[in-house]
C-alpha cells in the first residue's frame, strides 16, 4: 500500500477521536452522527494544542492511543488481515501480531495528523438502516491541491457499543490491502517473521521520524 494512502486512512481512523468511546455506549446513536462529532472533537484537541504535538512525538503517540483504542476494534481487524493464519497462530503470536500491527501504524503514519485540519473532512448524509448492526459512514477528505478523495468507514455493534474496523479509500479496503501485503509476507517467511519485522520496526531507532511530506498529500 502507498506511503499517502497510508496516512490518509491513519488520519481518516483516527478522526473518529476524543469522547467517541462515550458515544459508542449508545445503539441508539447515528453512526453519521457519531462520527462527525467525534471527528470534532479529535481535530478541536489537535488545533488546541499543535505545536505541542509537534514538539513531542510521545504525546502524539500518547493521544493516538487514548482516543483510537477505544474506538477501532484492533483484534478483529488483525483477525480479518490475517485470514487463515490467524487460525493457525497461537494466542501468543496472535497478541504479538496485533500489537506489533497497530503500533507499527501508529509510529510510521501518526505524525502526519498534526497536520490534520477540521476543513479537510466531510461527513457526508447517513444513508444506513439506523436498526442495522452494521454502518459505513461516507466522508471525504480534501487533499492540499483541493482534490477531494472518498472515505468510507465500517462499523459494526459489538458488545461494548459502535467500533471501525475498516475503512476504504477511492474503494480501496484498508483491510483487504493490508491481508494481501502481509499475507504473501507471511507465506514467504512465516508470521513469527513478519511479527519481529512489525516489532522492529516500531522499535528502531528514528521510528518516530515524520513521513515525507508526499505521505501528506
């Protein structure tokens, strides 16, 4: 997957954001709904405190964290991206990967949200059975040339409320892409593998290093 569409959907996530956890408690809410006011809430904080996010990679990192968690349900994605290997891995290797996953994301892609603004998302009108137990929620984000470039969230209800596990750029599934890259990295070289390079990754020196300013585009 490319460097740009990386970041867009790290920053398309991620927007669902501050008190989007408190939200989700509601099966009542409007998934539309839900993520328009979470995705203010997150870019308010950003505006609020920039050049101190900026500054400090670790608070990023920190932010990113507290509002992404709660919101992304992380394991069933890694599940979906995995496919067959994940029910041929151990319970050990399976919370490795998901670890080694989000966190590989987090430190390559995260910084490009700094840069993030409320004007560059649009939600656009829920057009979902609001009684479903599944949601794709429409919004764009315009690049810095003003082009505009479709993204799809999909949500499903789970026990602890509304949670993103996919989102799709220009149709592009995040999840799918990723199944596809890893999948043949995993048959290649086998998932302990691609475990230590996800792990590696997240703990070289420089991960914190912000992407170029292409990824951003």
């Amino acid at each position: 997957m490319m460097p740009h569409v990386q970041s867009l959907i790290l920053g398309a996530v991620l927007a669902l954001g501050v008190g989007a956890a408190q939200a989700f408690v509601d099966a009542n809410d409007n998934p539309q709904q839900l993520v328009e006011d979470s995705a203010k809430r997150m870019l308010t904080e950003l505006d609020a405190n920039r050049p101190a996010y900026r500054k400090d990679p670790a608070k990023l990192d920190h932010l990113i964290a507290t509002v992404l968690l709660p919101n992304f349900d992380t394991e069933y994605a890694a599940r979906l991206v995995l496919g067959q290997n994940w029910r041929t891995a151990s319970e050990e290797q399976r919370k490795r990967f998901v670890d080694a996953f989000y966190h590989s994301l987090l430190r390559s892609y995260g910084s490009a949200l700094v840069e993030f603004t409320a004007d560059r998302m649009t939600v656009l009108p829920y057009r979902g059975d609001p009684d479903s137990k599944s949601a794709t929620v429409r919004t764009e984000i315009k690049r810095s040339d003003g082009s505009k470039v479709p993204v799809n969230y999909t949500l499903h209800k789970t026990d602890g409320g509304w949670k993103a596990w996919d989102v799709s750029i220009e149709g592009i599934s995040y999840v799918k892409s990723l199944r596809t890259d890893l999948g043949s990295e995993v048959q290649q070289k086998g998932l302990d593998a691609v475990i230590q390079r996800l792990e590696n990754e997240v703990n070289a020196p420089g991960a914190d290093a912000k992407p170029s300013a292409a990824s951003t585009k």
